[in-house]
C-alpha cells in the first residue's frame, strides 16, 4: 500500500467542521457522484444505484501477502518473552502509582491520591478500551498551593514521562515483531499514561501547536482564525455570540436565525464538511454537526484499531521508526434526511425493501444514508458507518463476500455497534452488551451454533435468505467477540489479516483457519468457553437474575 492515513489516526479531537450552501460547494447532489450532473434525489437514485438488495460494486485489486500460518518455535517463544515484558511493565507502572498515591496519603493529600490512582488502567478484558487524548496538559498546581503539592506534581509528571517511555519501547518491539495490534494497543497505553509524549503523537500524525496537539487539518482550521465549539463545529474566533443567537455562517454569508431554521429538501440541504466525512442534510445544521462528531469518534477509533487492515506491516514498521507519509483521502459522503418519509422516497427505487431498512451503506454510490428518528439510537449509524470504513479505507473487490466468508463483514459491523463514550475512554465490547448477550443466550440455552467449517464457505445470499438469519447475526456477533477478546486476544492480527483478505477477494473458506493457525474444531471449543466464562461473569454483573430472552436483528445491508 503506498498511502497510510497516519494524518488522521487520532483520538479523542474534535472533529473539524465547515459548514457550506450547496450551490457554493459543487456537491452538486447526494447522490450524483457517479452520475456527474445535479439532479433530483429519486430519478438519480434510479440510475446511479442497485436494483437490488445485495449489490456491491467496488474497484480496484490489491496485492496481499497473508501472513505465514505457522510460527515458528522461535518466534512462539519471542511472543511468549514480549508478553513477559509487557505484563512486567505493566506490573512496574501500577507499582509506582500506587507508592506514589500512598505518599500523598501519608501527607494528606487525598485528592491528589486519588488523581494519582486515575493514571492505573481499567480492567475488564471483554471490553476494548481507547483513551480520548486531551489536545492539551492539564495546568499545574497554582503557585501558591502547598510545597507538597507542587512536590506531588513534580513526582507525577517523572512518573509519567518513565513510564510512558518504557511502554513506548514495548511498542516499537511489537511492531518490529509484526505484533501490529498490540503495537498500537501499547501506543496507546504510551499516550493515556503521558499524552504529551511525542514520538507516539508523531505516530498518530498530530503535530504540536504552542502548547497543543493537533491533526494536520484542525493545525489549518487553527491558522485560518477558526476555534473549535462542540455545539457549532469549527467557527470563526469571535462569533460564538452570533452562533448563540442562532445566526448561521454559511458560504461566506450571515444567516438569520429564521433562514437558517427553515425546511429544506434535501437537494437544496446543507453540506457539513468535518476531518473525514462530507454530510447532506436537510436536518438542522445543528443536528448535522451533532452526526459528524459521532462519525468522527468511531471514524478515529476504528483507524487505530484496525490500522492492521488498511496498512501493510512495512508502512506501520515505518511509522513508528518516525519514516510515515501522511496521506489524506477523499471524505466518506453521508446523506441525512430529515424523515424517513423521505428517506424512503429517494431511496425506495434502489431498494425496493427500503421500509425495512434503518439505515445503509451502498457501495455503488459509496454513500450511507440515514433518517433522523425520536427514538432512533447510536447502533445502526455506527454500523452502517463501519461498512463504509472498511469499503472505502483501502482498494476491494468487487462482490465482497458473495462467495464465502460474508459473516466477519457483518460480525465487524455488529461489534462495532458497541461503541459509546464512558468516563475518559472509547470503549467497544462489554459482557451485558446487547449483541454479545444476544449471542451467550443463543448458544447457552437454545443451543444454537453452525459450526465455523459451514459459516466460512457462506456467501452473502446464502445467509441472507437463511430463515434463522436474526439468530445467525446474534453468533457474528459473538464470533467476533471472540475473535477480539478471546484467548487473550492472541487471534486480534488474525482477524485483521482475514478482513483484509475477505475484502480484497483473496480468500477461501480455510482463511481464517491459517490466520489463526488453528482448524476450526478448535475454535468452535474455544468459542463454546469464552461464551461459557462470558455469561458467569455477565450473571455476576446483573446480579444473578435470568438471563432475558435477546432480540436477534439482522440487516439487510
Ligand atoms: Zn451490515
């Protein structure tokens, strides 16, 4: 792969904003990419889209090298000593936090203590944990605070800066071992201990602004006078006065609050412009904004987690030895109607089941489309977005998983369902989660499984009109649960590999089988284990009450 999107692989920043009228953006229509004239959504839709469920139309064919199905004893045994490492690492840092809160205590300082104890990790290893990194420190003490404050800090900040060097190091092994996954987990391990460390921000593509960290493009957003609101997006430095009176800047031109509020078709909608994503909306501008930070925080987290998809391990080798090329790649167009009336309308001539749909991604017009609904959630627009991730961060096949192999894309997506905020981390998985509970209640007490040897030769149509399909979503699900925490996580590269291979059509159904080097009987076992010690810990969660009878969803797309 020539391109890394290193620029963008941050976390926890703000996604950038600009807000455009349609006329002065030259999006000429949501749909009109493919077809390069304006036009009205429906007719368009009836020439640029499928005309029927299920067709994918994607370019381009890559080169992939799957990764060697044996390892050899030596390097079994230079896995086992790196995890010795990091767990001894890992094992030192809790040390000295924990000696260094006992010493506030013994002085009194009880808040410090317990800001001390917030640098130790959290614990739950059914859930994937993704720090958000401030743009910039926190301030010191004020100048007058006691001298043992200021000592506290200065300890503090030794620590951190020991600590995250150490675990910085481990990083840079794991990836010189071809340990990608664990490479960029320790990264980030690097960056929630010292967020100001800079080889690891360098990494992540951020460059330092006075005292700030910054991606590329927030550094341009910063230069041309614009500051960052959560509510607005990126506005002029100044107007936040304006914003709040519901004035609108839109192409260069001032809004009335009462312009800027009235209903438009989606043609004539606003185009919301953030870090990746180019939004059509015929919501609120506000709304439109609110979308883009949400596509922008999974868009952040599924870079850093799946950068074993998109990169080769030659570009993430380079990376980290400080040799990356960053590379910015056309936004992903999203389109947001303000109903699912009319959502249905522009889109029911492509889909003719579009009533049962709550949201897709169409690789033809590579687009996903979603309604703005009062009990709408989170889940659908972070799966369907996944989708789009996958189809546009790097070259694939046309037909992706027609032949075999169709149950990781949509197992990735459900998995990715999960994503939410908590405290000061991203976080994903979790043993009560709907989809994984779905799954522990399907195997556990209806004692439903298809074992993998059947699942991986499935093509999408096969398992589309399977008339247990809800169910089978609900064993994705937990299949790629297990994929990502199961067995320590030893098979996390292997399912990046194989979402590679399924993507860029170099797959078989024995993919997955010689990327995890293990046949599929094994992983059945496996599977029926981590399920098994999944729903105890999730009893001893919910408090020992009955496990409740899931719903199993299944989409259509
Ligand atoms: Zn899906």
């Amino acid at each position: 792969m020539k391109s890394i999107c290193c620029e963008s692989g941050g976390i926890g920043r703000r996604a950038g904003l600009r807000i455009q009228s349609r006329k002065g953006s030259g999006f000429e229509s949501p749909l009109s990419h493919f077809a390069g004239k304006p036009a009205v959504v429906a007719t368009v839709a009836s020439a640029v889209l499928p005309d029927a469920i299920g067709l994918r139309l994607l370019c381009g064919a890559i080169v992939l090298l799957l990764a060697s199905v044996a390892a050899p004893a030596s390097a079994a045994a230079a896995a086992d000593e790196l995890a010795r490492q990091v767990s001894a690492q890992k094992a030192a840092c809790a040390a000295e936090v924990e000696n260094l809160a006992a010493w506030c205590e013994s002085k009194g300082l009880t808040t410090e203590a317990r800001k001390t104890r917030s640098l130790l990790p959290p614990q739950d290893p059914y859930k994937l944990f993704v720090p958000v990194l401030p743009a910039e420190p926190e301030p010191g003490p004020p100048a007058d605070a006691p001298p043992e404050v200021h000592q506290w800090h200065k300890r503090l900040a030794k620590l951190r800066q020991e600590q995250s060097l150490a675990m910085w190091d481990l990083a840079r092994k794991a990836v010189r071992a071809r340990r990608t996954w664990l490479g960029y987990e320790l990264l980030l391990e690097s960056l929630r201990i010292n967020p100001d460390l800079e080889p690891a921000r360098r990494v992540l593509g951020y460059q330092k602004i006075r005292n700030g960290w910054y991606t590329p493009y927030q550094a341009r957003k910063l230069r041309a006078g614009q500051v960052w609101d959560d509510r607005f997006g990126w506005i002029p430095k100044g107007a936040t006065a304006r914003y709040e009176q519901g004035w609108r800047l839109v192409g260069g031109r001032w809004l009335s609050p009462e312009e800027a509020q009235k209903p438009r078709t989606i043609e004539s909608g606003w185009d919301i412009e953030t870090e990746h994503y180019l939004i059509r909306t015929n919501c609120g501008i506000d709304q439109g904004v609110a979308l883009g930070v949400k596509l922008e925080q999974l868009c952040s987290v599924w870079q850093l987690l799946f950068i074993g998809y998109y990169a080769s391990e030659a570009d993430v080798a380079a990376l980290f030895e400080g040799r990356g090329r960053s590379a910015e790649r056309p936004r992903m167009r999203v389109v947001y109607f303000a109903d699912r009336q009319q959502y249905n309308q522009a889109l029911r001539t492509a889909i003719p089941k579009i009533d049962m749909t709550i949201g897709l991604y169409l690789d033809t017009t590579r687009s996903a489309y979603f309604f703005a609904a009062p009990d709408g959630d989170d889940r659908t627009l972070y799966h369907e977005a996944t989708h789009q991730l996958f189809h546009e961060s790097r070259p694939v096949v046309r037909d992706v998983g027609r032949r075999a192999n169709f149950w990781i894309i949509e197992g990735i997506a459900l998995y990715m369902e999960s994503l939410r905020r908590e405290g000061n981390y991203y976080v994903l998985g979790g043993v009560d989660d709907l989809r994984f509970h779905a799954a522990q209640y399907r195997l556990l007490n209806d004692r439903f499984y298809v074992p993998l040897e059947e699942i991986t030769v499935w093509g999408m149509e096969k398992i589309q009109q399977h008339e247990k399909i809800g169910v089978l979503y609900s064993q994705f699900a937990g299949l790629t649960y297990f994929l990502i925490h199961g067995e320590e996580g030893r098979y996390r590269d292997a399912l990046a590999a194989y979402l590679t291979a399924v993507y860029s059509g170099r797959d078989d159904p024995n993919t997955l089988a010689q990327l995890t080097g293990a046949s599929y009987a094994e992983l059945d076992k496996q599977y029926r284990q981590f399920i098994a010690a999944a729903a105890s810990k999730a009893a001893t969660v919910q408090d020992d009450k009955p496990p409740k009878r899931p719903t199993d969803t299944a989409k259509l797309r």
